[in-house]
C-alpha cells in the first residue's frame, strides 16, 4: 500500500486523494469517482444506501479530510469525476500507476 500512495502522492493530488477515499472508505472505483463534493461533511462522507434507501455517515480520518480539502473544486458536483471524462479514463490519464 505504501507503493501505491508514494506513486499516487507524486502523480496528482487527486490521484492520491482518490486512492485514500477508497481505502478507508471502501467505495468501488466507480464510486469514488462519482462521489459528491457535497458527500463530503466535516470528518464524515455521507453515502445513500441503495438496499435501505437510507444514507449514512462513514467516518473518515484526518488524513483523507486533509487531501479532499486540498484539492481545487472550481465550484463542481463530484470531487473527482469531469465532464468529458469517459468512465476512469481522466484518472488513469493523470497517473498511470
């Protein structure tokens, strides 16, 4: 895991704040990318619970915070996810890991 993050830390900030999300938050790929700027609540992500239809809050450390806070929002929907993006294909632009 320490390999994965050094190399996503020297890609991008998004790169390794999205692989930080994934792993302390335990969202697929498709997940992630299409997380909501808005999801993001003090040290919590909000999810909505498709079998329940109900949501929930997944504490999240400081860390993740720290990165998510970090990266520029330019006033978008999703954290990582822009338009003209096909699926992944923006991020595995970014870094190819």
């Amino acid at each position: 895991m320490a390999k994965i993050l050094n190399a996503a830390a020297k890609a991008d900030a998004r790169v390794h704040a999205f692989i930080l999300v994934m792993r302390h938050v335990g969202l697929r790929i498709s997940d992630t990318t299409a997380l909501a700027v808005s999801a993001v609540q003090d040290n919590k992500i909000r999810l909505h619970q498709a079998k329940t239809g109900e949501y929930v809050f997944v504490p999240i450390p400081y860390e993740v915070v720290k990165a998510l806070r970090a990266l520029p929002q330019f006033k978008m929907k999703y954290t990582f996810w822009r338009r003209g993006w096909e699926s992944n294909s923006g991020l595995c632009k970014i870094a190819p890991l």
